[in-house]
C-alpha cells in the first residue's frame, strides 16, 4: 500500500511536469511563427524599386516648341506712283497645324511723296504680327495687325512721328522654288482706314516674298 502511494505521487508528479513542459513550448512556437513573418515584412520592397526602374526607363516627354515647324522669309514692299515705297520686311513663323500657322515681321520703308507741293523724304519702321491658313497647297488665306512708325508732314512744311495701326486681310500664293523653299506674291487690304494712313481708301498693298520652310 505504502509502495502504491509512492507510485501514485511521482507519476502525478510526472505528468504534471509534461504539462507544464508542454505549455511552455507553445508560446515559443508562437514566437517563432511571429519572428517568421516578421522577417518577410522586412523584406525589401521591390514595388517601389521597379516602380522606380519604369520611371527611369520611360522616354521624356516630348516639348511643346519644335523647331521643325518654324519658317523664315521676307518681302520686298514696291508701290511707285505720286506715293513711292520701297521696303523690305524680315519674318518667322511657326506652323502650330500643318495649315494654320502664327507670325511675326520686322518692316523698314524708304518713303517718297509728291502728293503735294513740296517733296517729302522719309524712313518708317514698325512690326506686324500674323496668321496664315493654307486653303489648299499653294493659296493661303492671310490676317495681319501692323504699327508703323510714320514720320507725317504738314502743309506748313512741319512734321512729326507717329504709331499708325493697320489691320491688313487678304491672301496671297506660293510656288515652291525648291524642296524646301518658296516664292509668295501677296494681296491685302487695309479694313481700319486711319485718318494718318498715307494710303488711299482700300488701295491693295502688294508684295512679292522668299522663304523657307513654309
């Protein structure tokens, strides 16, 4: 009896030691599990790298200004009679459309008037800026806005500066000389008729123009 006693405390003994032993290696293999996804939360992030390797890799964007569509040319202003002009004026444009295009010109005119009793001599400058719409291939519709400097004379043999707008609609025609260059003759028509316009009421204004890239 005594023996059985003794048997029956160290096998109790036993087994709630292997119970206790037993709740202590879950909470390791607890950590163990956790320590596990902790280091695959620790692994670099290859979303941002590559992310970082498309941007590196995609072409730049393309800017708004292309020097390909620019065009440069110019005209020779003649006009003889009573009222003699003999100007030249410089431009550059830009073809925002294949057909639609925006400018700009520079204008200087040697100026001589017998309208009057007394001849006058004069230089006049200014600028003008433009739009153009090819109608078809070799007839273009043309707008201009243009402020010359005129120096304007008075009967009593006096004279003074002044900025005299015009607004000039028209069109004229290209023939092309080469591949890449053209001959333009050109007609237009002042619509605001300034009191210091030197010109008559709706007199045409012709020119014959060079350029390149139009």
């Amino acid at each position: 009896m005594k023996y059985f006693l003794v048997f029956t405390l160290v096998f109790g003994s036993i087994t709630v030691f292997a119970q206790e032993s037993g709740n202590i290696t879950v909470p390791q293999d607890t950590v163990e599990v956790k320590t596990t996804a902790e280091s695959e939360n620790m692994q670099p992030d290859n979303t941002l790298v590559n992310q970082e390797e498309q941007n590196s890799t995609q072409p730049e964007k393309e800017s708004k200004f292309n020097k390909s569509k620019l065009y440069y040319g110019g005209y020779l202003n003649l006009s003889f009679g009573s009222y003699t002009r003999i100007g030249i004026e410089p431009l550059v444009g830009y073809k925002v459309t294949p057909k639609f295009s925006i400018g700009g010109k520079l204008s200087y005119n040697y100026i001589k008037d017998k309208r009057y009793t007394q001849e006058y001599t004069t230089n006049n400058f200014g600028f003008s800026l433009f739009t153009r719409y090819r109608v078809v291939p070799r007839i273009y519709g043309h707008a201009e806005f243009s402020s010359i400097n005129y120096e304007l004379f008075y009967t009593d043999g006096s004279s003074k500066r002044e900025w005299v707008p015009f607004l000039f609609l028209g069109g004229g025609y290209s023939q092309p000389i080469t591949k890449n260059s053209w001959l333009t003759a050109e007609v237009l028509f002042d619509v605001l008729q300034n009191e210091n316009s030197p010109y008559k009421n709706w007199e045409p204004f012709f020119s014959i123009g060079v350029g390149v890239g139009f």
